[in-house]
C-alpha cells in the first residue's frame, strides 16, 4: 500500500513538474534537427535587449536585497533587543506585506511616490525638487523591497532570539558595545537568519513578473519571457533560454545561501532564559525610536492604504489626497467580476487540499518508513521552490499543448484544472514543510501501540496519525491557500479565458488600464481581505487546537 503510493507520489511530480521544466530546458538546447545546441544562447546574449534585461534582473533583485536588509536588519534587531510598548504590533505590523500581492500595491505607490504623486508632490511645492521613487527600475525595487522584507524580518527575529545572552555579555565585559558589538558577536551569530531570508527575497524579485510588467517595465527576464512566449510564440527559443538562465538563478541564489554556512557553526549552549537580554530604553531614546519605527511602519503600510484609497475614490490624479468617495468600484466587481472571487475560491481551496494531501503522505513515507529513494520525493517536491511560476506555466503549455481533457474537446491548458496543477506543484514546498514539522514532533511510540492494540496501518493512520498532525496539516493548507491567491506568474500563463480567471489574473486587467484602476483595487481589497481571514482563521483554529490539547493532558 505505502509503496503505491509513494509510486503514485512520484508519477505526479515527474508528470506535472518535472517533466514541464525538462522539456523548457530541452528546448533550449535543441537545435531545429533535434541535436543539442549552444546557439539559442549564444543569441540570446547578442541580442542587446536580452542582455540589458539579465543585468537589470540581476541589478533589481541585489539592491531590492540591500534596501530590505536596511529595513528589516535594524527592526528585527530593535523588536529582539529593547523592551518598549509595542514591539508585538510592529511585528505584526512588518509582516502585512506579506498578504498583498506585490503588483497589487504598485499602482498604489506609484499614486503616492510617482513623479506626481502626493509625497512628490508635496515636496515640490515646500522645496522645489522631487525624488524618482518610482521611475524605471528604481520603482520596482521601491516595491518588491518594501513587500519582501518580511522574509529577512522573520528569519532574522528568529536567529536574534536564539542566541545565548552570554556570548554578549562576554563581550561587553571585554570592551565591546554599541554597533561594534552587533557587527562582531550579535550579526555573524544569527547570520544563518539573515542569510535563509535574503535568499528568499532574492529569488521572489528575481522571478517576479507582476510588478514590473504593472509598472510598464519590460527589460527583465520574466517580463521578456512572458512576451516572447505570447508574442513570438511557443516555438521562440528565446523564451526558453530565458527560463533556463531563470531557474540557475533561482537555484544559484538558494545553493549560494547554503554555501555560505557551510562549514561554519552558530550553536551556543544556551540555558533556559539566556536569550538575548532586552534594556530599557531612555526617554530621548524612546522618542527617537518610536520616531523610526513610525516612519518604517508607514512605508510598510503604504501600499495597503493607497489601495485602500483607490477603492473608494472617483479621481486621483495630480493631487495629494483623492477626490471623492464612491462604492462604485465595488459594485462593479460584484457586478462583472463576483466569478473570479469563486474561481480564486474553487482553484486555491483544491490546490490547498491536494497539497496537504500530498504532504501528509511524504512526510509519513519520509520519516516512518525505510523505502529506499523516499528522500527523493523530498527533493523532487522541494524543487518547485526554485521553479519561477512563469518557467513553470511555459513549461505546461510547451509539453501539454493538444492533449485534451478526457471526455471532452477542451485542452488541459485552456481549462482551469491546468492552474490547479501548476498551484498544486508551485505552494507544495509549503504544505509538505508544515506536515513534516508535524510529524516530527510526534512520537512513533503513539502509532505502536495503537498497533499493538490491533488496529491496521491504515486505521492508525486515519485514526492516530493525522489527527495529531491536524495542526500542521491546517498550517500547511492556509499557507498554500493563502500564496496561491496572490500568484500571478503562473495564472498569467494559464488563464485561457476572463470566464475561468481567479481574482489575480483580473486584478492585472483591471489595473493595466487607468479607468480600471479602481475595480482592480477594489478587487486587490478584496483579495487581501480573504488571505487576512484565512491567516487568523488559522491562528484562531491552532490555538483552539493547542488549548483543547493542554485540557486533554490535564484530565488525564
């Protein structure tokens, strides 16, 4: 039984990742007799706007790195480091990004920190200059940097939370303080943090393609891969070079990351409440900070509020506040578009359940059971976190393209079943890390005695196992719902028709014209509304669970 699963597991992913991004890679190294070939590439780098499209790609996602690190460096420090009101609402408060899909605020942003938008605006008019926020490149870094910060916030925390308060205390007792202290102990001791976050921010800007194709940019990699594929068409190698020299990347950053670690150790031996110790701050201190922190938080929360604004505005142009308050923009989306809210239901609800479905049962082939190859599952299924959803909706069209759908005349690829299968594959990574975690943290020694009582594998199983890992299985499904809703690489590649979209794809057509501007933030609103009640659904449903747990310990 478990090895026709863990067959089964494994014919899916060779089906519907591996073999998409084999033949993307295939093709690009494939001359028009079937032979292998290095031309493709070596046209691609003649090719003056391909080669200006791979620096500028590499160029935004570095500084986008560099001004998050700026950010999220000194916030996740300050939270771990100082005692002061508030520090659990800036936490919170950094991680909102998170739940907006990054091309959703950049419309936002541009209406506030464009060449005419309100800070510009007001700038010049008190001082006669503006700054370019957002023009060209400049404007999606701004963007992706502010959205993907969290990343390096979270990871960062964690690392800063982890180390033994002696070793900085030591130090101090030598000499050392201040900002040396932080450069020589506190940073290199949580680097594995910070380096597991920048990597993460690297490759989610190095892939993206909803920014800058919103932002009007098109001399990057995923935007030229896109309009290659849809304009030249499936046959252009081009397109494929790119999405090779993409997944390297992507791959690159990742190895890069843990290159850098190996062979270096950040273990203490750290006692129980020996944690980096918090101080007090000072009265100017304390204004000073609260001063910083307002200014960070309000940058954060600057695509929320402009979106927000947008939705409920009848004109904002050339002005520092919007003029007028309407609903109109959401009766239209109620009105036009109420279908892709159900589609974004439908599509991410099923990739969500077949996704802890699959992750339940790696995790249990990996970890309670000796099959030989069970790692490679892992692998396998991890590997879509290094897969840029455009190679991977490129992939699906390239090796699908004509087979049609049992029973039917429809195409796999124009219907709706292919974008549960690419976000099936793309948030895997997720649901399988969240079951993984679960499992681990539950003894066999419960599954042997149910077993020891008679019960059958299959039994302890439905009846022992996945009850105990319910809240993993819960984690891993929101978080797969959750990142799902706001992918647009991908859906911008499947999405066959308006009538099958989910609110992604329409939130792009809604914003790529200006009198679509409010519908689309509107329906931005909308989707940042269900991934905020799906993330504390989860919150409330877990601590539920782990009340219910300790009561059950209790009694017994």
């Amino acid at each position: 039984m478990i090895v026709a699963v863990a067959l089964a597991i494994g014919a899916f992913l060779v089906v519907f990742l591996v073999v998409p991004i084999a033949s993307v890679v295939y093709t690009a190294f494939t001359s028009g007799d079937g032979g292998f070939t290095l031309s493709h590439v070596v046209t691609f780098f003649q090719i003056s706007l391909m080669r200006e499209s791979f620096w500028n790609s590499l160029y935004v996602a570095g500084m986008s790195v560099l001004i998050a690190s700026a950010i999220a460096v000194p916030l996740a420090y300050f939270t771990v480091r100082y005692r002061f009101r508030g520090a659990l609402l800036v936490q919170t408060l950094g991680v909102l990004p998170l739940i907006m899909p990054p091309f959703v605020g950049a419309v936002a942003m541009q209406l506030l920190f464009g060449r005419s938008g309100s800070v510009n605006l007001l700038l010049n008019d008190a001082f006669g200059f503006s700054i370019p926020f957002m023009a060209g490149l400049n404007g999606v870094i701004f963007v992706e940097s502010l959205h993907y910060f969290p990343f390096i916030l979270l990871n960062l925390a964690v690392s800063l939370r982890n180390i033994d308060g002696a070793m900085e205390e030591s130090a101090q007792n030598l000499g050392t303080s201040g900002f040396r202290l932080f450069r020589r102990i506190v940073f290199p001791l949580a680097l594995p943090g910070y380096v597991a976050g920048a990597s993460l921010v690297f490759v989610k800007v190095f892939d993206d393609l909803g920014t800058p194709l919103v932002l009007g940019v098109s001399n990057m990699l995923a935007p030229q891969a896109f309009l290659r594929i849809t304009s030249v068409g499936l046959e252009d190698p081009i397109g494929y070079v790119i999405s090779v020299l993409m997944i390297v990347f992507s791959v690159a950053a990742l190895g890069l990351a843990a290159r850098i670690l190996k062979g270096r150790d950040y273990a203490t031996l750290q006692r129980g409440g020996t944690s980096l110790q918090k101080r007090s701050l000072s009265p100017m201190q304390t204004v000073a900070a609260y001063a910083w922190i307002g200014l960070v938080l309000l940058l954060v929360l600057s695509p929320h509020i402009g979106i927000l604004l947008i939705s409920f505005t009848k004109v904002w142009s050339y002005s520092v506040l919007p003029e007028g308050i309407t609903l109109a923009h959401y009766a239209t989306v109620f009105e036009q578009s109420s279908h892709m809210i159900t589609n974004t239901l439908l599509y991410c609800g099923l990739a969500a359940l077949f996704n802890v479905i699959l992750g339940t049962a790696i995790a249990y082939i990996i970890l309670r059971t000796k099959l030989p190859g069970r790692q490679m599952l892992d692998w396998t299924a991890s590997a879509a976190l290094a897969v840029p959803g455009v190679v991977l909706g490129i992939g699906y069209l390239r090796t699908f393209r004509g087979l049609e759908l049992p029973f039917t005349d429809t195409a796999l690829t124009a219907s709706w079943i292919a974008l549960v299968l690419a976000y099936t594959v793309r948030r895997l990574p997720y649901a399988l890390r969240s079951c993984m975690a679960a499992l681990q943290q539950m003894h066999v020694s419960l599954e042997e005695a149910a077993e020891n009582l008679g019960a059958a594998k299959l039994r302890t199983i439905r009846r022992i196992v996945v009850p105990l890992m319910a809240g993993g299985i819960l984690a891993g499904f929101v978080t797969s719902f959750i990142t799902a809703a706001v992918e647009l690489s991908a859906t911008i590649m499947l999405s066959a028709s308006a009538s099958q979209a989910p609110m992604s794809y329409g939130i792009y057509l809604y914003l790529q014209s200006i009198a679509g501007r409010g519908p689309g933030a509107a329906l931005g609103v909308i989707a940042v509304v269900i991934v905020g009640l799906g993330t504390y659904a989860s919150h409330r449903l877990l601590q539920a669970q782990s009340t219910a747990g300790e009561q059950r310990l209790v009694n017994t």
